[in-house]
C-alpha cells in the first residue's frame, strides 16, 4: 500500500485508505475504487478539484473533505492511488436483504447504526446501509462489510429498469456498463456496489450537481426516473456480484 493510501500527506491530505478503506471498498457514506478504471479514479479527483463534481446536500461532509483533500492532492499520489486501487479485485462487500420491517437507526460517523435496544419500524421506500459488525467497521477490518435493507419486491424492479429499462422510462445500463454490470472500458462498474451511493449519484446526476463528459450522457437515463425508481436500481445492482 503505497504512502499516499495508508498515511496520506500531513496537514492537508488525508490517507486515501482511511474512508476507502485499504481494500478499497469503501463505505457507504464515500465510494468503492477497488477496480476502477484508474483514469476514471484520476478524472473523479480532477471533477472534485475544479468544481464540476459536488453533492445535492452542499453539508455533505464526505463530499466537502473529497473536494479539500482534491484541491490539496498532487497529480503524482493521484496518479499513484488510482494506480492501487485500480489493480484490486473487488470482492462481495454488501449483503442485500428484502424487507418491510428494520431495525430504527440513527447517524454516527457519517453513516446509518442500528439503535441499541433494537426497535423495528417499517422501511417505507428507504434503504438502510449499516455495518454487518459495527466494531470492526470503526476499526477498519477489511473483513467485514455491509447489509443493505431495501424494500421488498425492489430488486425485481431494479432488474427491470437495469437490463429493459422499463417499458422506455430509462436506457439499459449495460449498454455502457458492460452486460455484468461490471464496468466497459473508462465506464465504471455497478454491480455490487453500496447501493446508497447508487442513489446519490443518481440523484446528482438528474439535479445537476454532478457534471463531466459521463455525466452529461446520463442525464437523459436519469430524466424520468423516480427516488423509488432510483431505490430499485440501486437495490439490484448492489445485489449483483461485483
């Protein structure tokens, strides 16, 4: 693991590792890199440093911290991190889980934690994306992953949105994904990932705050599509294997 990933550049720089964690695989609340094209990584960094790339929600402290670390990042540890975490294999991280009920949960370091006791409430049209053993996800433990919580008969739709794009209400993803949904070229991967990212970066995409060359082409794909339409998409592509 190369410097720039494990220890970052004091004072502005933090670790890439620390919040893609050094397997790459990331958290809900950031991304998963591991296996992506490196120049796609690299024209993200650069998307952050010049504006073009931003959240819906301008608090967004992930988001905010990615812009500052990207305006203070030099091309060559750019360079050197998308290089590493392009060359990992991605590996099943999330657990998807169909269900009307979940247990209520609340925000603690940037993600959702289930209460303790444990209270059950209905999940509505949400996803809940929470630690599998939220320990050893504080501790960083590229062992263990996610469970994602989606409502119940959405990865069907999901499935029908993704690979027909529902009856002309969006375009098939694999046509620039790739038919596994496991990326085509500069085009990233889908499957497997968080699929609370998913939807953020959809719903980005179709409020115009995320822009870029890949970007532009999605805005017509994301035009008509719902919050539950986006849940469904996100649900079936975290369910796929990575």
């Amino acid at each position: 693991m190369p410097d720039i990933v494990g220890t970052g550049r004091q004072p502005s720089v933090f670790a890439c590792g620390y919040c893609h964690l050094p397997n790459g695989l990331g958290r809900p609340e950031n991304s998963s890199l591991a296996g992506l094209p490196a120049e796609y990584i690299m024209q993200q960094v650069a998307h952050f440093k010049s504006g073009v790339r931003k959240s819906s929600e301008p608090a967004s402290l992930p988001v905010n911290l990615m812009i500052a670390v990207a305006k203070a990042v030099d091309e060559a540890d750019v360079k050197i991190a998308a290089e590493y975490f392009s060359a990992l294999k991605p590996k099943p991280w999330i657990r998807v889980v169909e269900t009307a009920m979940v247990p209520k949960s609340h925000v603690a370091g940037w993600m959702l934690v289930a209460n303790e006791p444990v209270e059950m409430e209905p999940i509505g049209l949400r996803i809940i994306e929470t630690p599998e053993d939220l320990e050893r996800t504080e501790l960083r433990d590229a062992a263990s992953g996610f469970i994602a919580y989606v409502p119940v008969g959405s990865i069907e739709k999901g499935a029908a949105l993704v690979t027909n794009g529902g009856e002309g209400k969006t375009v098939a993803c694999a046509i620039c994904h790739g038919p596994e949904l496991k990326g085509l070229g500069p085009v990233p991967a889908l499957a497997g990932r968080s699929p609370s990212y998913i939807v953020r970066q959809l719903y980005d995409i179709q409020h115009n705050v995320r822009a870029g060359p890949w970007s532009e082409l999605m805005k017509p794909v994301v035009a008509q599509l719902s919050l539950e339409d986006m849940v469904a998409i996100a649900a079936y592509t975290a369910s796929r294997a990575p």
